[in-house]
C-alpha cells in the first residue's frame, strides 16, 4: 500500500512505493530466444487482473484490441495499464485512427469509472529514458486521493500555434519548460476529460497521432533541424511523457525527453529551456505524411 508522506513547509507531499523497485525491466533476448511479452496476445493470464476490454469478451481470452489490467506493482492504490493494442510495436503514431480512437475511449472510460475514488491521472512514457519498463506500448492510470495536493500546471494560454482542428488547438505555450514541449488544448473549456463529447474524441484520435508524428519526424536523429544543437534529438528512438490533466479545464500535455535535469534544475525549481517555443511551433508546423 502506497505512503504518502507531506512536507509542512511547502504543502508538496511525496509518495512512497516500495513495489515499484521490484517491476520488471524488459531484456533483450538472446538471437536464438523467441521473447516473451506479457502484453501480447498469448500471456493475458500473466499480467495483473483484467478489468476492461475493447471488444467486450471472456477476461483473459483472446480477441482483445484494448485491453486494462492492473498494475501489479502500484504507485497509488488504484493502478492500472492500458495495453494499447496487440501489436508489440505500433504505437500512437502508426496506429489507425481506428485503433486510437479504441484507446482513447478506453482513457475515457477508466478515468469515468475512477472519479470516485480520486484524482484521476492518465499518463504514457515512451522510451527508457521516459520510464518505460516494458516496450509493448501502453498507458498508464493512477489515482491519487484528493486530500493530496497536486503540483501540477494549470491549462496555458493558447500561442504558438502548430495547428487547430475544429475541437483543438496545438501548440507550444510561452511557459514551456522542456524543449519542443507541446499541448493539445481543447477549445472547449471547464470540462473534465471524462466528459469529452464524441465528435471531439473522434477528432483527438486524429490531433495526438498527428502531432507525435511532427514531434518524432523532426526529433529523431535531428541534427538537420536544429543547427548548433545537435544534443536535441531522439538518438536512441523516440522518447517522450504525455498526460491527461486531471481536472476542470484539461489538456494533453506532451514532453519530448530531449534533455537532463542537473543541479541548477534541482535546486531551484527552476526549468532551463533550451529551444524558444516560437522556434519550435514553427519547425512543428511542417506537416507528415499518415
């Protein structure tokens, strides 16, 4: 069970999780080794209990596209994962809009079935450098009480733009802490993400892959994009943190893990950012084929 431990001084609280140092770290298996993914069709009996699928089905059987199961080594009390797909690579940017949409219902979902019990956080880490454990892409829901104080940013004011949709404005807002750091705003505010409308979540299905797409086209070896800053690129694939604020007024909020915290970051609390974000929605207005 989760410890949640407050500093007096500056109403911040930690939590501690002694399970979480025990997750599995996923190896590479030796060329004559066929890997095992829990995540994949095959293994539904390994991974945590089963909780929602997409198609609805017999738990644990096969046949699934979306599939949420517990996390076996939580952070908070109610934890869970949301396998994406069965595919053990294609992710939000190669998957089809279909297939998306299937995940973002179930994002909805599971953050409507959780309200009671907290705040509801929805987040994804893609790449070890991001926290990733295992590469099966998937989700990641976390509910925290809400006598916890959350240090998290409010919704930013829309500049910068990369591009807007009828429901949604991409951009990269002044305040942006972390390079190429970029929001999906719904235009649509003082709602929780649970009550997105269809025609919006139909239309996000096609703004995240989108924008990751941009993101991952001009990060991935990136020498060429950005001169004089060779060190801003994903050289070892993509990695990135996205998640879903958790109250009134969300957005999508997504970090491309492109630099390290150091000592001046850690003991100020404040945020060095390398790449002007009006120099980054430009670069990010180029649009990508998919």
């Amino acid at each position: 069970m989760a410890k949640f431990v407050p500093d007096v001084t500056t109403n911040r609280w930690v939590i501690i999780a002694e399970g979480r140092s025990k997750r599995p770290k996923e190896a590479k298996a030796a060329s004559n080794v066929n890997k095992i993914c829990v995540f994949c069709p095959g293994f539904e009996k390994i991974p945590g209990t089963e909780v929602y699928r997409i198609p609805q089905g017999e738990p644990y059987s096969p046949g699934w596209q979306v599939r949420v199961v517990t996390n076996k080594y939580p952070i908070t009390d109610f934890h869970e994962v949301i396998i994406h797909s069965p595919d053990d690579v294609k992710d939000f940017d190669r998957l089809s809009v279909e297939q998306v949409h299937k995940i973002l219902t179930a994002f909805r979902d599971r953050f409507n079935f959780h309200t009671k019990n907290g705040y509801v956080m929805i987040f994804n880490n893609v790449g070890e450098v991001a926290g990733a454990s295992i590469n099966h892409p998937h989700s990641q829901l976390v509910v925290v009480p809400k006598q916890i104080t959350l240090d998290s940013l409010s919704i930013e004011p829309v500049v910068n733009p990369v591009f807007e949709t009828d429901h949604f404005v991409v951009h990269c807002p002044d305040f942006s802490q972390w390079p190429f750091e970029v929001w999906l705003s719904p235009k649509k505010r003082g709602e929780y993400f649970g009550q997105i409308a269809p025609e919006a979540l139909a239309d996000l299905a096609q703004v995240l892959p989108n924008t990751l797409r941009r993101l991952i086209k001009h990060l991935l070896g990136g020498e060429h994009f950005h001169p004089g800053m060779p060190m801003v690129a994903f050289k070892d694939g993509p990695a990135y943190n996205f998640y879903i604020y958790h109250d009134k007024d969300w957005y999508i909020r997504i970090i491309p893990r492109l630099v390290h915290r150091a000592g001046f970051e850690l003991g100020t609390g404040l945020s060095v950012n390398i790449v002007d974000p009006a120099d980054a929605a430009e670069i990010l207005k180029e649009e990508t084929e998919g």
